[in-house]
C-alpha cells in the first residue's frame, strides 16, 4: 500500500490552489508540469515553485489528480465541481472533497493521517506531541523509518488544513488559509487537545451520504445500517441518531430504503442514479 504522506513540502492547501492546479492540469497534461525545472509552471499558476511540488501533492490526497502513461489526468467530475463552486465556498463541496480524500479510487493509496486520527477511533482526541508519537510509532511497526522533521512537518500541514488559532497579532500577508477551515471539523479542548467533532444532520447534504453508500454497496448488495454508520463514521463523524435523521431523509425521498423485517435493518439502494448527477445534486444545495 503507498503512504501519502510527504511530498507537501511543508505547504498547507491554501484557498484558491485547486482552482489554479484544475485549470493548469486542463491545459497540459505532460509529466514535465510539476517538475521543479518547469518555470514555466510559476507563471501559469501564481504561486512559488516549491508550491508547485505542494499543489500536486494536495491534489493527489484529494483524489483528483492521478497519472497515467506519463500524463496527468484530472478525476472524479472535479472540473464540474469547480464551475458550480469555483472558490469552494459551498460546505458541502468541502465536505465532499475530504470524501475523497478518505474513499479513495485506487484502495491501495493510504491517506495516513487521515485514516490514523479520523478513521482510527483509538487517536480521537491528540495533542501534537502525542500525535507525533502515533506516527512514529505506526511507522515503526511497519519497519520504515520516518525522520523527525518528516512527521512534525507533516502533522503540522495537517492540522492547518482543518484548524486555524485566531491570531489578532498576524500579518495579513501569513494570513493565508485552508478552505476546509469552514467545516470547523477540528477543534481544541481545554487540554489543548485536538479532536474531530461529531457533525449534525442539519450541516450536511444527506446526498454525500448516499454518495458514499452507493459507492461502498458496489462491493455489497445490501448493507446493515450499523455496518453503514461504522463506515461513515470513519469518515464524517456524528453520533447514532444523526446518522439515523439521515437515513431517514434519503428514505422519505425513496433514495433507499431500510428493510427492518425482523429486526435486520439492512439498507438497500432504491433510486437508480449516476455519481455525477448526485454530485450535481449536492452542489445545489447550500
């Protein structure tokens, strides 16, 4: 399985950057559009050429980016996405992306820390430095090793991804941040602890749920509605009777619907439609 861990050259994403890599990628595919050689690439995307390494690097962990034949090719309806939402400033497109992120085309690409601190409900709540020995230690019983800068680095881009500290004293130049801070997905505690918080029925198309059903029932014909709440959960967060208000949304509107014939409440796909016509669906709602 390949790790997608460094390669971000310690560049969080920064708003705006997909909009600049989907466009760039739209007009050349060549292997040689991301080298580091490549001034070219400074110009066309407005950004440093270190960014540039950065930018590919984030478009691969959100899935939309893959090469084939030596060329790079723009996936999963992504162009679409962006003429709906081209700043991102619909939650549910960013809820969207960091789907991608965690149901990935190719199962053997592993999104580490992704799957270690929201998959992965033993590291629910972490500080840094207890997030940084998680790492170590993950790499260790894999028998790779990691350098220190590697996993401070990549924890650190991580977490700027989610989380932003309100900073009065800032300079509006450093001032740049993630669009994914809008889901307000990551928090702190009074431990000064991170945490991804459980989120509510009414903050969430339950389109995206479907989304990821029909995707997952590809390998199933039907699954349970506890089996279903086990895999969501490893990707959004909420608690039990959330999920269930979503459920029964996509039930109302004959998206599914749940055999509950002795107690079985297996979920079973009803409405017949295509991933890019439920994307549309999704990018309509606000």
């Amino acid at each position: 399985m390949a790790d997608l861990l460094v390669g971000h050259s310690s560049f969080y994403l920064r708003s705006g950057w997909i909009k600049k890599g989907v466009e760039y990628v739209s007009e050349n595919k060549s292997d040689y559009i991301f080298s580091k050689s490549n001034i070219g690439a400074i110009d066309a995307i407005g950004i440093g050429s270190v960014m540039v390494q950065s930018l590919k690097f984030w478009m691969t962990i959100l899935d939309i980016l893959e090469k084939r034949n030596k060329e790079f090719y723009l996936k999963r309806d992504i162009k679409e996405i962006l003429e709906k939402d081209p700043y991102l400033q619909n939650r549910n497109t960013l809820w969207l992306l960091h789907t991608y992120i965690m149901d990935r085309d190719n199962k053997d690409e592993n999104a580490v820390l992704w799957n270690l601190f929201i998959r992965n409900k033993k590291n629910s709540v972490f500080s840094e430095e207890e997030a940084r020995n998680i790492l170590s230690v993950f790499y260790k019983e894999k028998g790779e090793t990691i350098s220190e800068r590697s996993v401070k680095d990549s924890l650190s881009v991580f977490i700027k991804m989610y989380y932003r500290e309100l900073d009065n004293k800032l300079d509006p130049e450093d001032n740049l941040h993630s669009p994914f801070i809008k889901l307000e997905y990551l928090l702190k505690n009074e431990n000064n602890q991170f945490y991804f918080r459980n989120i509510e029925h009414s903050e969430i198309a339950e389109e995206i749920i479907f989304y990821l059903l029909k995707r997952r029932m590809r390998m199933f014909n039907q699954i349970s509605v506890m089996d279903s709440y086990s895999y969501i959960n490893g990707i959004i967060k909420m608690k039990i009777n959330e999920y269930e208000k979503i459920i029964s949304k996509l039930e109302n509107r004959d998206f599914l619907f749940v055999d509950r014939a002795a107690g079985l409440q297996n979920i079973n796909m009803t409405k017949n439609i295509s991933d890019r016509d439920i994307i549309k669906l999704i990018l309509e709602r606000e």
